[in-house]
C-alpha cells in the first residue's frame, strides 16, 4: 500500500505536522501491525519526528538551522542559491519509519511526523508506504 500527500508550504523555512494523515491512511487500509515509511522526494525538503506538544521547538529548530546553515554564504556556489536548504534536508533526512501497532502509530506522547520544508513555499508531496 502506498499514497502519495501533497501539501503547500507557506514559507522559506517551515515544519508541518503530517502524523493525522498518516495515521488516517493507516486507518483507512485497517492495518493492524506493520510499520509505516514517510518518504519526502525533494532535495529542499525532508521528514522527522519531534515534538508536537510544544510550537516554540519548531520554531527555536528552524531557527537553530539558519544558525548553522545562513541562507548566504560568499563561498556557496551552487547556481540556485538554495545550498542552505539542500544542507538542511540532509541533516532532518528524507524519511522516517513508524512502527503500527494495534491500529495506531507507535509515537511517544510528544511526537509527531513532520514535513520539514527548507525552500518554499511550495506545492511538495510525501509518501506513505505500509510495510
């Protein structure tokens, strides 16, 4: 089973919660056990899993990443001007595995999968594939 998402981003530098969707696939396929992968296609953009109780983590993260990787740098050569956001969805990864257990997505109590965008905005998709 596999679906693709699609989702616009509204900013350069952004992370939005995807775990409803996942799960509501997960649901919806009535898949009891397995594990679910969230795979991000793009080279500015990726997937993780952290908090979802507390919005200042995202921020204080996105803005942690600007820290260690500015928008501009006099040695950066790439034609597009994004180095940044390539360097950025390299360190989030594109993809995460969840485990399904019971019918539900085994996350911690302050987890939640999210779509990392570092070049919008954007029309992006991501992937689901139950496994």
């Amino acid at each position: 089973m596999l679906k693709k998402f699609t989702l616009t981003t509204t900013s350069r530098d952004q992370m939005i919660e995807v775990t409803e969707q996942v799960q509501q696939f997960v649901t919806e396929e009535a898949i009891t056990e397995g594990a679910a992968v969230v795979y991000c296609p793009h080279t500015t953009a990726g997937v993780t899993i952290n908090e979802n109780a507390d919005p200042d983590v995202k921020r204080d993260m996105l803005r942690r990443f600007d820290e260690v990787y500015p928008w501009s740098h006099e040695l950066d050569r790439h034609a597009e001007g994004n180095t940044a956001a390539h360097m950025k969805a390299s360190t989030v990864g594109s993809s995460q595995h969840v485990i399904i257990a019971a019918g539900r997505l085994l996350l911690g109590t302050w987890q939640g999968i999210y779509f990392c965008e570092f070049d919008g905005p954007r029309t992006r998709t991501f992937y689901v594939k139950i496994l």
